[in-house]
C-alpha cells in the first residue's frame, strides 16, 4: 500500500504543533497531526501551563487568599483545609476537557486530520504512526514535517519516583491529598510556582535552590520581594544547597545534603530541569542534529539539519514559554511556505504565576549596570496604589528602568496582581522605543493596576530631573 501524502505533517498538539496546524491549514494545505497522547495540548494542556496556572486560581478562590486582606474578622473561616485535592482535581480536569474540546473543534473546522498514535521516522519523509487502538502501523508521507513534541521533566534514575512521597511535574497533580510540609528542589519558574501555591493552601514549604538566588534572569529587586511575600510565610528558602542524595524513610521524602543536613516531608517535588521529548522518534533515520541535552538544533527559520524538517517550541530549548512556542509554530509554517512576513519578536514579555505573580519585559536593573547606562528607576507600590487597597492585593510594586539622557523605557518588571495583563502596555511601549512621556502625559482609568505605569514614570521623570541618575 502507497503512504498517504500530506503538505504539512505536525507531530505534537502542544501550543506550538497547534499554531502550526492552524497556520499550514490556513494557507489551504493538507495537513496531518499527530499526538501520542491520549489527550490533545501536550505538556501544556495536561501536565504543565493549564493545569498550573488552574490550579493556582483554584486556590486563590478556594482558600480565600486575596479575601484576608478585605475581611480581616473573617479570616478564621477561610481555612485552606477544607480545601481537598479531590476538589482541586476536579476543577483541573474541567478545564482540560474543555480545553481538549476546543482543539478538536478547530482541528475539525479547519478540515486537519488527526491520528493518535506513536512516531517515528522510517526516513525524512516518511513516518510510520503506531495508532492507538489499531494494531495495523499507519505510514505517511509529508512534503513538511514540524516537530513539536516538547520537553519532560529531567529525573535522575537513582531518585526513587513513587508519585506519592517523590514527585515531578507529571505525578504532582495525582496526589491523592494535600500533603502538610513539602520539600521543593529546584528554584526556577516550575519550583517557585508551585511552592506559593501550596504555601497558600497552609503547606509548610521548604525550597532548596541550587543557585544564590532564585529565578536567577528576574530582576533581584523583584525576586526579593517574592521571598518576602511568600504566602503565609510557609516557605522557608535556602540557596546554594549543592549536591544531594534523595530516599524514602519512615513514609517520608528524605534529602541529605551536602553539608550534613538532612530534610524530611510528606512529599519532595523535583523540579531541576526539563530535557527535549524526542525518544522514540528515530531521528537517526532522518539525519535531524540534537545537542548534548537531546534538544533538536534549529536555525533562525526553524529549520533543522534536514531543510524540509522544522522543530519548534520545548523540543528546540529556550525561552520554552506556550507564549513564545505559538509564535515559533506559526513562523515554521510561513517559512516552510516562504510566506514569512516577519521574524521571531526581539521582545516579548515573560509571566510568572507565583503568588502574587510577577512579569516583565525588556531589560533588568542588572543588565543595565553591565551595559552601563545611565539610567533611573521609577516605582510604584502597590500599596500606595488606590487598586491595590481595593482589591485586597497591596502586596507588590512596578519597576521601569528608564535611560537618563533619552527617557527611552529600557524595561519595566512587576510583582503583584495583575502582572501579566499590565506587562502587555509595557511590551507595546518598549517595542514601539517609547519615552516616559507615553505616560506621563495620557490618561488611565482610575483606580486600575495599569495606573502603577504612569506612576512610575513620574517617579523616573522627577528623578531625572533632579539629575538623581545612576
């Protein structure tokens, strides 16, 4: 039997192999996608974006979080006990099935055929699909082949995963309960997440970071405010922990460090690294290079070794965001098209979904002391911010880094709540090379979170002119 031939075949419905589905169908090609999982999103739908970030808004609304700041009597009733990971799992699983619903919709409305199944490559043409449910290989033929099949938690063999007492960021949503202390190893985006999270449902937090701060590319002004508003005051924070050795003792996670000193919980989540999803795929037999952490070698077009081959998203390494993996995947379709309008954005804001969350875009205090500019800060606290008092989120600032000489806003970081959504006037500000005077000078709704703008560029112009410049 001849192999079936598609235009474009995408391996992987994470953000980055969907926008380049959609893309690729757009442009009236035949496309076919391809997902091992039994559930469509990848990484981001099921274990990873989603089902975090679902889970810290379930929290914050289930424990009444933000509500200790408003009602302060009522505080006695808002117990995060009452709160059960039954309850927490339910809500995780709407939004995935709703999410998964969404993807079959699209895929159906834009005509993109869809075989589950596991892939591999016969040649850099051809791939033969092990289709869940049917015993009979499926073999097909791509003029295009996008991989975009993510990236996995990086487990050491010699640390004894049971999905109870260890855990990663897969096993950590099956708990059967809440656990009272856990141990956290690992301080970058997933590590700190998660412990605000639970910190927030009552856990006693220990985090364990390697390096001497955590979330070592935010600015550190930012990061401190993070450790000194670590929800409830549950997570004790210790940096350059060094080597360790992990086992189970008595039903608890035990770590002992290099030191002596030995930690113990209910549970210990590993969080130290991710590696590229691309075993079992047999790029051997399509001459596609990987580096020496299996992520997929591509060039500016998204192109790998192989011209007609393209990997996009985690599979290829940083920044390994679902924001920046949808643009990846779009402009692997255009350039397979030689339809490419534009390239990868030379700045694009990062989110972090701590409590309270933190975003930025552009350059840190740090960065600029390196480059050496001349340049000011201007703040804002949230708690002379009249939305903040409001809202019951007064814990937080906004930070931009202003040049001296030109008032060109160099980059703005925030800590506190509604990050993530003020950091999109930033980007717009920063990526049109725009002055304070944007604004100074132009009026915002009051009261909002995106006041704090505005107040910080008075606060950088005053400093300005008072010649107060570092």
């Amino acid at each position: 039997m001849n192999p079936e031939k598609y235009d474009f075949i995408i391996i992987g419905t994470g953000p980055a192999g969907f926008s380049a589905a959609m893309t690729a169908a757009k442009c009236r090609r035949r496309v076919l996608v391809l997902e091992k999982e039994g559930s469509l999103g990848g990484v981001c739908v099921n274990t990873g974006t989603f089902p975090s970030k679902t889970l810290r808004e379930a929290v914050l609304h289930l424990t009444g979080h933000l509500k200790r700041q408003i009602f302060e009597e009522d505080s006695c009733n808002l117990d995060a006990r009452d709160v059960s990971m039954d309850k927490l799992k339910r809500r995780l699983q709407n939004v995935r099935l709703q999410e998964h619903a969404i993807i079959d919709r699209q895929f159906e409305r834009n005509g993109v055929d869809l075989v589950r199944g596991v892939a591999q490559f016969l040649d850099d043409h051809t791939i033969q699909v092990e289709r869940v449910g049917n015993p009979e290989p499926l073999i097909v033929q791509g003029d295009f082949i996008i991989i975009a099949t993510g990236s996995r938690p990086r487990n050491p063999p010699e640390i004894p995963f049971d999905g109870r007492l260890i855990v990663d960021s897969r096993s950590i949503l099956d708990m059967d309960s809440i656990p009272a202390s856990m141990i956290i190893l690992g301080g970058g985006v997933i590590g700190s997440e998660y412990a605000t999270i639970f910190a927030a449902l009552g856990v006693k937090v220990i985090l364990l970071d390697k390096g001497s701060r955590l979330l070592k590319f935010i600015d550190k002004e930012i990061t401190d405010q993070l450790q000194e508003h670590f929800p409830n005051g549950n997570v004790e924070c210790i940096h350059d922990c060094g080597d360790f050795n992990i086992c189970i003792e008595d039903d608890q996670a035990c770590i002992t460090m290099d030191d002596g000193k030995v930690f113990k919980a209910d549970t210990l989540f590993f969080a130290l690294g991710r590696e590229a999803n691309v075993k079992g795929l047999k790029l051997e037999n399509t001459g596609v290079q990987v580096n020496d952490r299996h992520y997929i070698t591509v060039n500016d077009l998204y192109q790998t070794s192989v011209d007609h081959i393209f990997a996009v998203g985690d599979v290829v390494g940083w920044p390994s965001l679902a924001a920046t993996s949808i643009i990846q995947g779009r402009l692997a379709a255009l350039n397979a098209l030689q339809k490419r309008s534009e390239g990868f954005p030379r700045i694009f804001p990062v989110g972090i979904y701590t409590i309270p969350e933190i975003s930025y875009v552009g350059m840190t205090e740090e960065e600029a002391i390196e480059q050496k500019f001349k340049y000011v800060v201007g703040r804002c606290s949230y708690e002379e911010l009249p939305r903040g008092q409001i809202s019951g989120e007064s814990e937080g600032m906004l930070k931009m880094i202003v040049h001296a000489d030109t008032r060109e806003i160099l980059g703005v970081h925030i800590f506190g709540g509604g990050a993530t959504e003020i950091v999109h006037i930033a980007l717009m500000a920063l990526c049109h090379n725009a002055k304070i005077d944007l604004f100074v000078e132009n009026i915002f709704n009051y009261p909002t979170y995106s006041e704090s703008l505005k107040i910080a560029a008075l606060s950088a112009l005053n400093k300005i002119e008072h010649d107060q410049c570092r």
